[in-house]
C-alpha cells in the first residue's frame, strides 16, 4: 500500500441560520470532501483541493464556526476506510455522468428518428454537451486517486460530442438550401 497523505476536516457550524451550514456542506461536497461523521469530514491530502478549502473556511468563519484542518497519516485499515470513502464518493459521481452522457445520447437518437431537426434543438443539445464538458471538468479535477472511470467517462463524453456533430450535419442538410 502507498504511503497516502489525508486532510481531516473537523468543522462546526451553528444550526442557525441554516444557510451558513448548508453554504459549508455544500462546498465541501463540491470540491469532493467526503463526510466521515458530522462535522469530520476527509480529502487527499492535494495541491488541487486547496482554493476550495480556502472558500470553504471563509464559509466557516463567515457563519461563526469553528474550522481544524488536520493532516492525516492514517495506519493500517484507517488508510483503507478514508480511500474506500473517497474513491466510493467519486465512482458514484462517474455513474451518474455517464448515465447523463447515455441520455444525451438517447435524446439525440430520438430527435433524429422524430427528423427534428431545428436549429433551436441543435443550439439546445449543444448547451447540453456544454453542460456535459463541464461536469466532466469538475469530476475530473477532483479526481486525484486518477480512477479507470474517469478514461470510460472521457471516451464516452467524445462519443457525445461526434453523436452531437452527426446530428448537426442532418439539421444543416435538412435546412439550409442546397
């Protein structure tokens, strides 16, 4: 097993008002801290997390909260319970993209065998390829433990991306003259 650096995040927060909290828990879970109990939270301990957990301990302060940034060398199976949480957290994430990128997919099948073929459809299916890139951006730079998912997901964002230039070439044909 490879010696793994873990940032423990003990933060605590006021119950009210709520919105201090929940802004706090929501970034954490955008920068892709994972929950161990309430209020502890872990990340790998990487440069790539950084400018999030500057945010997140502004969150902190702003909302009158406690905020401990504890590095962790965690032994024996303490490594394995904070990879499990994270690498579980991330292949989660991975799934629910590329289901995202399987509907993509079939959005655009349907719209082809309904011979749809607008520019206002095309100029939405081409916001939702954006979305799509984006999403990938954000998951992919969190990413550190660099799991086999995220080249499935990239390959199947680039099958997206010619299913999109496919249908845009049908609604170009079907609309401008020839």
């Amino acid at each position: 097993m490879i010696d793994e650096r873990w940032l423990l995040i003990l933060v605590q927060v006021p119950a009210q008002p709520s919105r201090h909290r929940v802004a706090v828990w929501r970034e954490l879970r955008r920068i892709g801290a994972v929950p161990l109990s309430p209020g502890t939270w872990v990340l790998p301990a990487h440069p790539a997390f950084d400018e999030g957990l500057a945010r997140t301990e502004a969150l902190v302060a702003k909302g009158d909260g406690s905020w401990t940034l504890v590095d962790a060398a965690p032994r024996g199976k303490g490594a394995d319970t904070f990879r499990g949480a994270f690498q579980a957290a991330r292949l989660e994430e991975w799934k629910e993209f590329t289901s995202d990128c399987t509907k993509f997919e079939l959005e655009i099948a349907k719209e082809i065998s309904q011979e749809k073929f607008t520019f206002a459809e095309l100029e939405e299916e081409e916001q939702s390829l954006e979305r799509l890139r984006r999403w990938y951006r954000e998951l992919k730079s969190r990413d550190v433990l660099h799991l086999p998912q995220a080249t499935e997901a990239s390959a199947q964002l680039a099958q997206c991306a010619d299913t999109l230039e496919g249908y845009a070439s049908l609604v170009y044909d079907a609309t401008l003259p020839q």
